[in-house]
C-alpha cells in the first residue's frame, strides 16, 4: 500500500517505505534467504513496486538472470555478482523466475561501528553491483555460505551466542563485498576519502539547501578544490556534479512516485521557482519533469 502523507488539506503519495521485520522466532537485524525462499513468500507485485526498504541488501546471483533497479537505474545481474543496495535508496525487483542465489537483510545497527565504518556501509552512492573475481569471489561465496548455514541453525547456540556468531560472519561478508579487488592504493586514499565522506554526509543532510560547493567547503573547512579532487577521486565526478546528482535523484524520486505538483518539488528542493527548477531538470537529464513523470508512470504497472 502506498503511503500517504497530509501536505495542508490535499494527501500526497510518497513512495512505500519498508521497515525491517524478523520472522517470527528468529533473530532481529538480519535474515538469510535463497531466492526461491523469497518467491515462496513475497508478492511479485509488491517486489516489482518501486519501494523504501531501510535496510541493507546484499545479494548474490548463483544462476540465471536477475534484473534490479536501484535508483532508477536497472542493473543485470548474471551469476557471481553481487547487488548492495542501502537503506533510503528507492529499488524493485525484476522477474525472479529463473533466478537463484542468497539475499541477505540486514539493519545497519546490527554490524559493529568499527565494521560498519570499515566496510562504509553508509556510502550510499557506492556502486550497487560488484563483481569479485578468483580468490575474492571464492571469499564472498565462503562468507556467504557460511552466515546462510549459520542463520538456519537456530538452536544450536544460545541466542546470545547465536547473534554474536551472526554479527560476525556478517561482517566478515560486508568487509569482503566492500574490498571485491583489494584495498585501494596509495597514501593519499584514505586522505581523499575522509574528506569525501564529510562531503557526502554534509550533502546529504544539505542538498535541499544549498548547491554551491563554496558553501559546503567554508562549513566544512575545505577548499573546494579539495572537495572536487576528494569526490573526483571516489566517486568519479566533481563537487559540483555530485550535488547536482543528488538533487535530480531526489527530483525524479519525487516526480516518480508522487503527485506533487513541479511548482511544489521545487519548493522543497530549494528552488525559487517552478521555471528554474525545470531548467536545472532539463539540463541535468535531456528531459522536462513533465515528461519524465509521464515516462516512468507510463512503463509497465
């Protein structure tokens, strides 16, 4: 069902947020299922809606052909690679057929912080397909296989002890799936990331704001040549190019999955007006809001 929201007398659709649930008698914070153990028990419509889950998922294609979206941007997983997607971020599923392979759920608060930060599990703009090759490929089924084996044997540990081995193998999953081909190189890496991971965060909590790169580096104490080199870096584009991203994708969000009017969007994305909101759109992706809303709405139900 879709979430409503008042905004003053008329409701607005949002798009369907997913909270984590256990299963009944198991333990809280993760779950391990085969793919055919989700089809046995979820809608394939409801999988196929775009939905908010706000928790992690982490899987991995055995065989077959599975397409995923996150974000509006479709993924085709052949086997051996592995899809993360995180919390907040807007996915659907694709026919699941002929698919098979492990999924793992997971809250962030289940890991450990030194985990969660060594794997940057909060990187939302990570790459959501990985594909590990050799002996990393090798490390990932082996963690997999193992932290599936261990969430089925409910019962033969305390709980307590049970949710520790868990927490765990699961981390040694999330290292590995963040590392597919190693540690990066080079001193100036970890130097590059810290700033751009401030960046990001400041972005993130901002973007709705402020898109000017200038005010970002003065809050934050960066030259902004220094954020551009720290986001060029990890994410491959510049300080500009990264706001400017995330304001479209919180844009298309909005346009996709809501009635909000253009004029109303761009009252909550910052903009003076409907009429430089829509430039900003049409320059960013070749298209009007309009239309984009029309094309989205007009694939298949």
């Amino acid at each position: 069902m879709v979430k409503m929201r008042q905004e003053g007398r008329k409701p607005v659709a949002e798009i369907p947020e997913v909270a984590f649930s256990a299963p009944a008698g198991r333990p809280t914070g993760v779950e391990v299922m085969t793919l055919a153990e989700l089809r046995a028990r979820a809608d394939a419509c409801q999988l196929s809606a775009p939905h908010r889950p706000g928790f992690h998922h982490l899987l991995m294609l055995d065989s077959g052909r599975l397409v995923h979206s996150v974000d509006f941007r479709e993924h085709v997983l052949a086997p051996g690679d592995l899809l993360w997607s995180r919390p907040g971020q807007v996915q659907h599923f694709g026919d699941l057929t002929d698919a098979e392979g492990r999924l793992v759920l997971f809250e962030a608060g289940f890991l450990d912080p030194a985990t969660a930060a060594a794997a940057r599990i909060e990187d939302w703009y990570g790459p959501p397909v990985r594909r590990p090759e050799g002996a990393a490929a090798r490390g990932v089924e082996e963690a997999m296989r193992q932290l599936h084996g261990e969430f089925g044997a409910l019962g033969g540990l305390p709980l307590e002890i049970h949710l520790d081995v868990l927490r765990h193998l699961l981390a040694v999953l999330v290292l590995r799936a963040a590392y597919p081909g190693g540690e990066p190189d080079g001193d100036g890496a970890c130097t590059a990331s810290a700033a751009y991971l401030r960046f990001r965060d400041a972005v993130e909590r901002g973007f709705t704001r402020s898109r000017r790169v200038a005010d970002y580096a003065r809050s934050l104490g960066y030259a902004p040549r220094t954020l551009s080199r720290a986001t060029e870096a990890t994410a491959g584009v510049g300080a500009k190019e990264f706001i400017d991203r995330r304001v479209v994708l919180e844009a298309k969000r909005l346009l996709a999955h809501g009635d909000q009017s253009a004029a109303r969007i761009a009252d909550r994305l910052g903009f003076a007006d409907a009429t430089n909101f829509s430039k900003f759109f049409q320059r960013q992706t070749g298209t009007t809001p309009i239309a984009f809303r029309t094309a989205v709405r007009g694939g298949p139900g």
